[in-house]
C-alpha cells in the first residue's frame, strides 16, 4: 500500500483522542502470540461469543468507536454547526486520506456507504448500448448481479457468467477461462479482488491487463482486498474499484469508496442524479442529500489503526491463524478445502465444505451451541462454511473454533 502521510491523520481533527500506541511494532512474528496480545486488546470483547464472521463486517477497535461517538454527538446536538458547518467540510480530509492510502488520486475518489452503492453506480450508468455484453463469475456478488440482471430487464445488455472452479486453479488457467468467454461485443467485465463465498484472491491485475487489451473496461469489486491484501488497489490498474471500509479496515458501518477512473467519470450516469456542470467531478456520486459524517470521519482513526498495524504484518498473521486451524482439520474425513491456500492464493477467508450435510444447521449449532459466530455458505455450486478470523482472535480461539466443529459433526 502506499503510505498515508501522517498529516492527513493529524488533520482529521481526531480532538485529543489517544490511539493507542501498542501497535507500532511492524515486524512482529505472525506466530508470537505474546506479541499480538495487545492489538487484540483494541477491541471490547461479547463475553462467551467467539467472532469467526468477520467476512461480512469488522466490528471497530476502541478507537475509531470513540471517534464516532464523539463526533456524532457534537452533531446531534447543534446541527446547524457541527455537522454543517464543521464536520461536512472536512469530509475532503477524509478524500484526501483515503486516496494517499489506496494510492490513487484524489479526483478519482468517492464517499460511498458500501462497495454495493459504490459499483452499482458504475454497473447501472455505464454506456451500454443494446446487445453489449458484460463479463462476470458466477461467484461474485449476489447484489451487483442483481444490477446487471436490471439492465438485462432495462437496456437489453446481455451478461455471460462464467464458472470458476473450486478450490481455484494456478492463475494462469484462471485468466484463460476469463478471455476465453470474451465475445466481439464485451465492453465490460465484473471481476472479485477476493471471492466473499470462498476467500478466493484472483489475479485481478493480471486478468485486467489482458482484458483491457482485448478492449474490455474492468470493474472490480473490492469488498474483501482494501486493508486485508497488502498490494495497493492502484497496482490493479482497473477503470473503476469499489469497496466497504466497515470490513477490512474496521471503519464505522455504512463507509465506503469507489473509485472511477479521472477520463471514465463523465460518461457514468450516477445513481442520483447531479447538476449538468459536475458532469466529470467524482463528488456527483455523493449526492445524497444530508449525511451524518460521523461515520465518514470515523474513516481517519481507523486508517491510523491499519497503518500502524502495517498492512504487512496484519495479512501475515491473518493467515498464520487461517493456516492454525486449517491444519488441525486437514486429516479430517469428514470436511473438504474450497479455498486454494497455496500461492498466496487466500487471505484470512477459507472455506470447508461438508460432504452430505447442509452447512446451516451446523452454523446454527456452534452459535447457539457453542457461542461461536462462522458463516454458512449455500450457493448452486458448493457449500460449505466460511471460517473469518481477524485480528482480535488467538490461537486459543481458532483451537476452540476446531474442537466445537468436531462435536458438532460426530456422528
């Protein structure tokens, strides 16, 4: 990633708010418990629940808590000030930060709630004409599907829809699968940075190159990269990025960005409509009407948290503790890996299937069984259950997680 000038944290106006200061040590070892301690301890622990479901939102640290209630109450009680007059403006602050973080400019960056709002955007004001097609997986977002099925309905489009094996192939045979479902009418292509179902990484810089080359416009979904990948999202060299800053980074629900190519910004209708004169300003997606910018500014504190952390290390021992307990269960007949781990081909994210049982109930059962949060996966190609560590968690935890899962499935 690239580095995020430490002024742009200064000038987030962060009040006196003491980040704390444990998390400088980049270079620990992912495998020192000890050491990670105290950045687990950033976070109000639930007594008796074990949170393995940080694939569909982050809970925040401490910190970025207290920013956000902080500045949500100055709003709630002067309005006309607070939030108006003081808190809005420097939702540019916020711009500028995300920017430097991502490594992209900040003209090409908006303020959206989530990585749906942010690609809907650009999936349903794209310039399509009738009988152009958009390329995408069978894997990707059950939302944005949604969208393109819309401009199906709407425009007349057509989407071809590929299918990607599980676990994944070498990356190589992943980008054939891709071009080879290119046809003389694609204009655009749908690509996962990170598979939500399966924790999947696909070589997205790879894929875009090769499709930019055949005359295909790229737009990638980022939910799961930002802040859980170490790369820089700008190293993908995509048309258009989205994703949820209430995931991997840990900022308030509801904050996310998308970013749009500076020559692709004027010919993407927004999904609200903006004045003729911001045509090709990146705001014209942000015109929602009032806001609360607590959440928007809650963004800062938790750049501060990730950057300190180091992005590095963070995936380092993300998958240290995805590895912990993948082997424990690896000699297990009973469950299956949908996730190819090999080649950095996964992050925190990995998913089991259960040959012969439907996962929800299982799911059901470590959470009301065992106080243990994991996600059930149930999709016409696989299923299975979608184990998500994050940093709060320990060895201890995903030990726990194992021994819950084997009683659970004894028969």
């Amino acid at each position: 990633m690239v580095p995020l000038p430490r002024r742009a944290f200064l000038a987030g106006g962060l009040g006196g708010l003491a980040l704390s200061p444990v998390v400088r040590g980049v270079g620990r070892r992912p495998d020192d418990e000890a050491a990670w301690a105290d950045v687990s301890a950033a976070w109000d622990p639930t007594p008796g629940q074990l949170n393995l479901e940080s694939g569909g939102v982050q809970a925040p640290t401490r910190a970025v808590d207290e920013a956000f209630l902080r500045t949500w109450d100055a709003a709630r009680r002067l309005p006309p000030v607070h939030l108006l007059r003081e808190q809005l403006p420097r939702l540019e602050e916020v711009r500028s930060a995300l920017a430097a973080a991502a490594g992209f400019p900040a003209e090409e960056v908006a303020l959206v709630r989530n990585t749906t709002e942010a690609l809907q955007n650009v999936l349903l004001g794209w310039p399509l004409a009738r009988g152009e097609r958009v390329l995408t997986s069978t894997q990707d977002y059950w939302r944005l599907q949604e969208g393109l099925d819309q401009r199906v309905e709407r425009d007349g489009i057509g989407i071809d829809r590929i299918r990607l094996p599980v676990p994944l192939p070498p990356d190589g045979e992943v980008v054939a699968r891709w071009l080879g479902a290119v046809r003389p009418q694609t204009r655009l292509a749908l690509v996962c940075e990170v598979v939500n179902l399966t924790g999947q990484v696909l070589p997205v810089a790879a894929l875009t190159a090769a499709l930019q080359a055949r005359g295909v416009a790229v737009v990638v979904d980022g939910a799961h990269g930002f802040a859980h990948l170490d790369s820089s999202p700008a190293d993908l060299g995509a048309d258009a990025y989205g994703t949820s800053l209430h995931k991997w980074l840990g900022a308030p629900f509801g904050t996310g960005f998308l970013r749009l190519r500076r020559d692709r910004v004027a010919g993407v209708w927004p999904l609200f409509p903006s004045a003729a004169r911001r045509r090709d300003d990146i705001r014209k997606f942000e015109s929602l009407g009032t806001i609360a910018a607590a959440p928007f500014l809650g963004i800062l504190p938790a750049l501060d948290w990730w950057r300190r952390v180091g992005p590095s290390a963070k995936l380092a021992r993300l998958r240290f503790l995805r590895d912990h307990w993948l082997a424990a269960v690896a000699d297990d007949p009973r469950v299956r890996r949908l996730t190819r781990v090999e080649d950095n081909g996964a992050g925190a994210i990995a998913t089991l299937s259960l040959p012969g049982r439907d996962p929800r109930p299982v799911a059901e059962e470590l959470r009301r069984g065992e106080g243990i949060l994991v996600r059930a996966i149930v999709h016409p190609e696989f299923s299975g259950l979608r184990v998500t560590p994050n940093l709060h968690n320990s060895v201890a935890d995903l030990d726990r997680f194992v021994a819950a899962l084997r009683r659970c499935l004894h028969d």
